[in-house]
C-alpha cells in the first residue's frame, strides 16, 4: 500500500529539487572515485544552488567509527570506508553555518547506506525548504479534501459491491480487490494500443472492463459460490475459499499481465483547472461526477424499483423473502453482477487517476474493508458514507502528518469505529457480534 | 525434465528454516484457529514484533538472550493489545481488525520518521552475530546424497526445529488439559461453554496471546536466518500461507502444523523447480519465460488452497469433527 495515491504538488517539487542537487554530485564523483583505492561514501551539500561548506560528517559501522570530514568550499565531502557493507552516516547540525538549513532537521543520520565493494556511494541530506512559496494552509487542506473525497469516492463505488454481497449472502469476500484489479486490467488491455491491445478510446475500455466484469462476477456466482451455498459451506470456509481465489487471480492477472505499472492511453497527464484557491485536473473532476452520478443511481435502484426492493428482502431474511415469492437465487445472481461491474468501474477510474497494476486491487482491498465496516456491513449507504469518511481523513491526515502514515490512519480509524460502534455509522444493532 | 534435481530441492525445503518458521507460525494459529476457532488474519503481525523486538534490542548492543525475550515480550503486549477490544466482537470483525493491526504495524516500521529506529524501508542488518558464534557443529558440509546443508544452516534449522518440537509438545499437553478442553468448547459452541461459567473471553485472550508468542518465535527464527529484516518481509500474504498449511496439515490436530508446512515447502519447491525447468524449455510456449515460475506456484497455492477448502476442509490428517466447516 502507500502508492495508491498522486504525490502532493510540494511533494513532487521536493523530488525534482532532490534530483537537480543529485545529478552534479554523480558527474563529480564517478572521476573522483578513480583517484582513491576502495569505495568510499561521498556527496554535495547544496541548498538552492548554493555549497553549503564546513558542515561535518562522520561515517561510522556500528559502532566502530570509520572517518570524519567537513564539506569544502563547493559543498562536497567524501569519506573513503575500504570495503564494502552497511555504514551510518550522521551529519552534525551544529556546523551548519548561518543562513542555511536542512530540509528536515530531523533527518541528520542516515542508519544503513549500503556500500558495494567497487564505486563510490553517493547520499543525500537535503537543505532549504521543500517549498518556499507553497499554498496557503487552507488552499492546502482544500485540496487535500477534495483528493479525499475523489479517493473516497472511489473507494466507495469499489467497495459497495463488497457490502451488497455480504447483505444478501454473508460472505465477506476477500479476492474484491482482485475484480477491481479485473476491470482495470480488461480496460488497460482494451485501450491499449501497439502490440499490446487493440488501442480503443478509454471511454469504449472503460465500458468493456465494467461489462467483463459484471460477467466474471456472474460466472463466479454460479460456478463456485451458489454450488458451496447448496453445501451450506460455514462463513469461516467460505472466507478461506475467497482467500484462495484471490491468490489464484491475483497471480495469473501477474504472470498475463506482468508486474509493471501501466497507464490508460488518454488523460494520463493533465493540465489542473483552477478555481479561486482550488486546484482540481479534469479527469478528477470527471471522476467525482461520474461516481456520484452511479452511487445516486444505485441507491434509487435499491429503494424505488422492485428489484432493488427484493434486494433488500433478501438482505433482511432469505427464507421469509423465498417463502414471499422472491426468487432468492436470481436476486444474489443480479447482485453478483452489479456489485462485480461496479468493482470493475472502481478499477478503471482507480487506474485512471493512478497506475493499473496486478496488485491495485490488493492495495486497497483492506481501505475498502475499512469503508464498509465504517458505514454499517451490509448497508450500501454506508459504504458510500465509509468511503467518503476513510478518503477524506487519510488524505487530510497528510497535511499535519508524514504522508506514510496516511493508510495506517484509515486502518486505524477502521479499528476505533469498530470498537466504539461495531455496527459502523449506519449499520443496524442486530448486526454486531 | 530433470525430475531428480526436482526431488532434492524440494526436499531440502521441507526441512529448512522456512518450513520450521511457517510451522512454528502455524502452531501458533491452530491453537487460535483450530483449538479457539479465533479468526487471526494478522498473524504476520506477531512475526514482526518478535523480529524487530529481538532486532532493534540487539541492535542497540544488549545481548541476544534478551533480544530474543523483548521479541516474545512485544508479541504478549500485541496480543493483550489486540485481544482486550475486539474478542468479544465476532469472529469476521476479529479477522478484519488483525488484519488491519498488522498492515498498521508494516507500514509504521516502515515509515520515514522511525528510520533510526527500525532503518525504515531498510531495515536491520547483521545483528545476530552472537547466534552464530554459540554454533557448535564444526565447519563443513552435512547432508545425505544430493540434500547438503553448510553448519551454519544446519545450526539454525536445528534451533527451529527443536522449537517446533517444543511448541507442539506444549500444545499437545495443553489442549488435553481442562484448559484446552474449554478452549474446544467454546470453538464449538460459545455460549453452551459460557453457561458452564467459564470465563469466555479470558480463554481467548490466553490462546490469542500464546497462540502470537509462538508467531514471534518463527518470526524471530526467519530474522536470525537471514540477519536481516525489513517492513516487506512481513506482508499479510504470510498470514494466508500459514492458514494454507494448517489446512493442508489438518486444522485442530497437533501434528498438523508440522506436516502441513513441510508438505507445503516439498510441494511449493518441487512445483518451483519443475516449472522453472519446463519454463527455460519453453514447455508453455515463447510468452512464458523461467521468471513466470514464482507467480504460477503461488496461483498453484491458491486454487489449492480453495480446492482443499471445498473438498477436504479437514485438510489431509484433520477429523472432520474437529473442523468449522458446516453452519451449525
């Protein structure tokens, strides 16, 4: 996990101002390192351009000190370690002279550089603010509300199928994420052009993975999960079968598809649209659009129509909605398929705003957990509620928090509900174990 | 195809350090799952804190027996931590929150902030040096035929399986004790066992902390091996391999970690190396080359995995009797 989501502006301005003060340090360095004998561990303290000088560094391995320097009056230092292996590199802050600043002040010791035995090892401690002329703090917090609510969003469509089966049939599915990855998939190779697809526009894709999907979660109901129900296989068993099959798909889709990040033919960059302190691209526009538009759909589908009305019978009690002329087997056959298709249409917007992956639909099977069980199993309002509540806090969480944290504060937001509301925000009381 | 280089390889997995480690991990779980009927989907979780308790203790100088004892330690205080809150929810919601408990701890250990802590995306290298120096098997190689293991594997294998010997006796004796015959009943049926005035929720929290503790060791076993961990060692994608291989073994049986891991290990590496070989022959045609081998064992996992599930839920040496298989 940890990748599903576009790295902040500052974020990618950070890297590219990392990889300016990288690439003199390497042209430096790879005549320097025929001069001395052994490898030695080397770098160019710069902050905008400017050498930073006289800052002292100190290698060691463990505990055994290796060598001391100072950088000269271009910023490089250079410390010859002998041989190859794990050394930590620690700069002391005190010899910072003034006017210049670390970029995180914190990160003054580097625990494991790893040294081959031929070759210089280049590190870096970067200096100077990441951003000198960011956004205001609440253009900040706009914007990252509004990629929590299109995450969310997402996430929800993702995940309301998840909550759709476990209403109707109880069992909780554990290979969703792989149907989200399968109508990812099934559109990346339909828009793909070259050698790779027969290159269709995104749109037509999109529609394919969505229809390929809703077939595959048909075809799963009626070969594997209606036959195990005739066999009154228990919840445990059936959780263990979905574990399986998640692990089958997930490593076919990699041995079909390999293991490299993709991207749809169109949209994949964007020029941002700009709306007083709001920054949104277009396709994220599309995006929340396009998931509203579904949800408000499927939740019209579920209260006025009377499939959706039997739906909810099914959810409530199976035998009493049987014995009340409701085709039971039918009614989780149609589920399957929406909620299949709908998990398909969470990939293939997932993939449009990130990469298309084997393992996408693993990486944020467990945030869609987190969504369902926030907003009630097997009620799919709450699934929409869930998602919205886990996008919005785990991107918001990024501003006051480093961006690692973010899914581990969507897991633990998951955990808090559950242990103050197991029913989750909309759930019913009965439900809770 | 060279079946005999098949043979050995996979025979040498089903008695090396992996195959000791997921049965030590999988001891832990059927005394959860098989004996309590507690859903643990986080057992990587335990396998972590045990690798990174010992690590970081030895790392900072302390002396490995007490590294080894903080490993343990941290898993009882994940277990208490884990099993205070959520055992009286029911079984799903236990999976989905221990899951989600050890994803957290993965990503924490991982994250840049605590990276001169638990060296971050890094990890931690080269600090079970003293392990290696207590080795009394003279240098050299050892083995039978064609299965040869140098002093240094065989010193570890020999410290796991004699864990794994140890763990099981411990099982053995305790799920025939009174103590073990509660935790079966509440496996099958919680209330009844509640009405006795058993204490329920206690039982649990004992097995689901005993249960971790006996994941620590293997995860501190796998550490040791390899002197080295990181965050992407420990993914939740362990934590099904192990449920595999007390479903292969038979779940509620003692021996069943045991021969299930080693089953396991013999079937994913014969499996590994044969496809390996019909790969580099293009056996399957030009689109599939040897490095496919790893992905197609592990699609091999999981359709056996449900097909084991459906048909024999019992596993291979389980009692059907013993199993969660049927709705009450």
């Amino acid at each position: 996990m940890g990748r599903w989501v576009r790295p902040r502006a500052g974020a990618t301005r950070f890297v590219l101002v990392l990889a300016l003060l990288v690439a003199p340090a390497l042209l430096r360095t790879s005549t320097a390192a025929a001069q001395a004998e052994g490898p030695a561990i080397t770098g160019r303290l710069v902050q905008n351009g400017k050498p930073v000088p006289g800052v002292k560094i100190t290698v060691k391995r463990g505990r055994t000190p290796i060598g001391t320097t100072t950088s000269d009056a271009t910023g490089i230092w250079r410390v010859p370690v002998g041989a190859g292996g794990t050394y930590q590199v620690t700069l002391d802050r005190k010899t910072i002279p003034k006017g210049f600043k670390l970029a995180d002040a914190d990160r003054t010791t580097l625990p494991s550089v790893v040294v081959q035995s031929e070759g210089d090892k280049f590190v870096l401690f970067p200096f100077g603010e990441a951003g000198p002329s960011g956004p205001s703090d609440f253009e900040e917090l706009l914007n990252l509300a509004v990629g929590g609510i299109k995450f969310g969003l997402i996430v929800a469509l993702a995940a309301v199928g998840l909550s759709l089966v476990f209403g109707t049939t109880g069992l909780i599915n554990f290979a969703h994420g792989e149907l989200v990855t399968f109508g990812a998939l099934i559109a990346w190779y339909v828009n793909a052009s070259g050698g790779d697809g027969p290159g269709a526009p995104l749109l037509f894709a999109g529609a394919v993975g969505v229809v390929a999907g809703g077939l595959l979660g048909g075809a799963l109901d009626l070969g594997l999960w209606r036959p195990l129900r005739r066999r009154r296989t228990g919840t445990i068993a059936l959780i263990v079968v979905s574990i399986g099959l998640a692990l089958f798909l997930r490593h076919i889709y990699l041995v079909i598809f390999k293991g490299n990040p993709r991207s749809f033919e169109q949209f994949a960059t964007q020029q941002p649209w700009t709306l007083g302190p709001l920054s949104i691209l277009p396709k994220d526009a599309v995006i929340i659009v396009v998931s509203v538009a579904v949800l408000v759909t499927l939740g019209l589908l579920l209260q006025r129509t009377k499939l959706g009305t039997a739906v909810r019978a099914v959810t409530d009690d199976p035998d009493l909605a049987e014995s009340s002329g409701v085709d039971v087997k039918r009614i989780i056959l149609m589920v399957w398929i929406v909620s299949t298709a709908l998990a398909g249409l969470g990939g293939v917007l997932l993939g449009t705003t990130e990469a298309v992956q084997w393992d996408m639909g693993l990486r944020i099977l467990l945030v869609m957990f987190a969504a369902v069980i926030l907003g009630g199993l097997g009620s799919s309002f709450g699934a929409i509620v869930g998602g919205l509540v886990i996008g919005v806090i785990s991107e918001v969480s990024a501003f006051w928090f480093p961006t690692d944290y973010k899914v581990a504060f969507a897991l633990l937001v998951l955990i808090l509900v559950l242990l103050v509301r197991p029913q989750g925000i909309l759930g019913v009381r009965e439900r809770v174990g | 195809m060279d079946f005999s280089q098949a043979l050995v390889d996979a025979v040498r997995a089903a008695v090396g350090v992996p195959a000791a480690a997921y049965a030590l991990a999988a001891v832990g779980l059927n005394l959860q799952f098989g004996y309590t009927g507690l859903l643990n989907f986080g057992q990587v979780g335990f396998l972590l804190v045990g690798a990174y308790g010992t690590a970081i203790t030895a790392d900072h100088g302390l002396p490995l027996p007490l590294a080894f004892l903080v490993g343990v330690a941290a898993a009882v205080v994940l277990g208490l931590i884990l099993g205070l809150p959520t055992l009286r929810l029911r079984a799903e919601y236990l999976a989905i929150v221990t899951i989600s408990a050890a994803e957290i701890l993965r990503l924490v250990v991982r994250s840049r902030p605590l990276e001169g802590f638990t060296g971050g995306a890094f990890g931690i290298r080269e600090f079970a040096d003293a392990f290696y120096n207590w080795n009394p098997i003279p240098s050299g190689e050892y083995g039978v035929g064609n299965v040869t293991f140098s002093d240094r594997t065989l010193w570890v294998m020999l410290v796991g399986w004699t864990l794994v010997a140890l763990t099981s006796g411990l099982i053995f004796l305790l799920v025939r004790s009174p103590w073990g015959r509660v935790l079966r009943g509440i496996r099958d049926d919680e209330n009844a066992t509640r009405s006795f005035g058993k204490n329920v929720f206690a039982f649990k929290l004992q097995s689901l902390v005993l249960g971790g503790s006996i994941g620590a060791l293997a995860g501190i076993l796998l550490a040791v091996d390899a002197q080295f961990t990181n965050a992407d060692y420990w993914q939740s994608i362990f934590t099904f391999f192990a449920f595999t291989v007390i479903i292969i073994g038979g779940v509620g049986r003692v021996i069943g970690p045991v021969v299930g891991s080693m089953l396991f290990w013999f079937l994913l590496q014969g499996a590994d190396t044969l496809l390996q070989q019909a790969l580099a022959d293009s056996f399957f045609g030009s689109k599939l080359g040897p490095t496919e081998a790893g992905p197609i064992r592990f699609a091999l996992v999981g359709l056996v995995l449900m097909l084991l599930m459906i048909f024999r839920p019992q596993g291979l040496f389980g009692s059907r009797a013993e199993t969660l298989i049927e709705e009450p």
